[in-house]
C-alpha cells in the first residue's frame, strides 16, 4: 500500500471533484456559516485570517457542543468564540497514508488541506480516504472469510466432501437420464 499510484493528496480524485470549502473571518456570526453550511450541505467552514491562513475550523459538532449547549445565540456568538483553533492542516503533497494515521490515531473527521502558500484548497474527511483503502479491505475480508471458512476443516475432510459430491453429481446424472 505504502507505493501506490496517487499517494499524494494533490493526485486524488477526490482534490480535484471537492467543492471550494467555504471561508469566514472568526468575527462573523456562527448564524451566517449555519445558514451556509445549511445551503450547501457541509459539515464545516474554514476560519481564516486577513491574509487567508487558516487559524481555525467550525464543525457541526462544534456547534452542537459549545454553542447549543451552552445556550449561545447564533445571532450573537462570533465563529472564533467556538471554533477550533488551529486546526491540524495538511499541505495538498502530503502522503495519504500519513493523514489517514494521524487522522485515526488523534480522532478527528476534517482535515483542511493547503498549497505551497497556506492558502486552503479543500477539505478532506475521513470518507474521501475509503476509495484509497478499498482494495484493501477488499482482500482483508476475502482472507477472513477464506480462513473462517476453511477453520475446523482438515484436508482429508475437505476429499471426502469432494467424494461424495462426485457420488452424488453421478447419481444424479444417472437418474435424469
């Protein structure tokens, strides 16, 4: 896995097919980035300085936990006041294998990625790496499936099996014709 064609973020389909992420300044309202994340159906928006880095990210979850759980208004509450700050961020020729560890491994679901500039190209989330591991798991499951199968059977087990299939397949034969 570790040679695979396209193991740059940059080289996956899914750079090139993602829609621009949506960037806000942190003293925008959180009810102006929910209402586009409504429209556009995104779990996220990027936070960015005045010179476009990324400094923050603004999740659903992020939502849910510090702001309609602490009875915050969306109308009132800036996006700096519950975002994320300096969110992990990954450079578009990174390896992806790397981020699919690190995301693993440190539990997060959205990884800003961003060119030689720091200037955000996309969002990756933990979905856009299950084309990059399928084969994988793919071949994973066909070998747990051919050794659960073949557990308790031994090779003479597996003859006589044959054996009395042969028979029966004659059998059978014998009698349609």
């Amino acid at each position: 896995m570790e040679n695979r064609k396209g193991g740059r973020l940059i080289d996956r389909p899914e750079f090139k097919n993602k829609p621009q992420p949506v960037t806000f300044s942190g003293k925008a309202k959180v009810s102006d980035a929910i209402t586009v994340m409504a429209d556009k159906n995104y779990g996220s928006v990027v936070i960015v300085d005045d010179k476009e880095k990324v400094v923050g990210i603004v999740t659903e979850r992020d939502i849910l936990k510090k702001l309609v759980n602490n009875n915050k208004s969306p109308k009132t509450t800036k996006l700096e006041d519950i975002m994320t700050p300096n969110p992990r961020v990954a450079n578009e020729n990174d390896n992806v294998l790397d981020w699919l560890r690190i995301m693993s491994n440190d539990r997060f679901r959205r990884l800003p990625v961003v060119d030689a500039n720091g200037k955000i190209k996309v969002i990756f989330t933990q979905g856009d790496f299950v084309s990059y591991t399928w084969p994988d798991l793919i071949f994973q499951a066909s070998q747990l499936a051919k050794a659960s199968f073949m557990r308790g059977f031994s090779f003479n087990t597996l003859l006589l099996f044959m054996v009395v299939y042969g028979v029966a397949l004659i059998a059978a034969i014998k009698v349609i014709l």
